[in-house]
C-alpha cells in the first residue's frame, strides 16, 4: 500500500485537528465536513480498505468502531443519534486509500445516501 495523507498525519508531517488518539486509533476532523460534527477515525496501521482486513485485524475493527461511540457519548449526542460510514473502493466513495471511519453528527441524516 502506498503512503497516503493519513500516514502523514499519523506521522505528523502535516496537520490535522486531532480529537482522539490512542495506541491504535487516531482521530480528526474531517477538512471538508459534512455535518456539524464530522470525525474521521482511522487505525494506526495501514490498511488500504475494508477488504484488505482479515481475522487478525477483528480486534483493531473493534476498537475503531469503539473509539466513535465512545467519542459520540462523551461529546453528548450519542442518544440524539449519529451516523457511522466506511466507503470501499471506487463504488462506494473511497478516496483515501487508509481505512477511515467517518462519525457524522449534529443534523438530521437522510437516507438513503446518494
Ligand atoms: P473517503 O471519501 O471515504 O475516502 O473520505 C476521505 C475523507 O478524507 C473526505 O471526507 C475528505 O474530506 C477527508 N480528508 C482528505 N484530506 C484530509 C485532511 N488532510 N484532513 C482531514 N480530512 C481530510
């Protein structure tokens, strides 16, 4: 897999609005959000895209998705409801080729996405 933005802001060689970091996850605005809240959660390690994960990696797909709800109760909107998205490929939206989780929040979403 080739380097991509997101190794650069994990490696801090550009900025980002980071909101969260663990051992394994890291989290920041999105540049270009679309809802009031807009977070993008991606693991530490560099995985292109949701196929690319296998069974070693159930753990760290956990974690991500944890680190988001943790993050929606502890901002307070977890009971007024979010959304979480992970585009794949060409077809559903990837343009970031390191595995992001995107945590929408703060409007009311419709459905279905276009
Ligand atoms: P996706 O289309 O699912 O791959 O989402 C990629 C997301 O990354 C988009 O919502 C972009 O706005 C966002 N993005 C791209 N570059 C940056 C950056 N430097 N900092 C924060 N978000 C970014």
């Amino acid at each position: 897999m080739g380097d991509t933005i997101f190794s650069k802001i994990i490696r801090r060689e550009i900025p980002a609005d980071i909101v969260y970091e663990d051992d394994d996850v890291l989290a920041f605005r999105d540049i270009n959000g679309q809802a009031p809240t807009h977070i993008l959660f991606i693991p530490r390690k560099a995985v292109a895209t949701l196929n690319d994960l296998d069974e070693a990696d159930a753990l760290l797909i956990g974690k991500l998705v944890l680190a988001a709800t943790a993050y929606a109760k502890s901002q307070g909107f977890a009971e007024k409801g979010y959304r979480c998205v992970i585009n794949c490929n060409e077809d559903g939206g990837q343009s970031v080729y390191h595995l992001h989780l995107h945590l929408l929040a703060g409007r009311r979403l419709s459905w279905p996405p276009g």
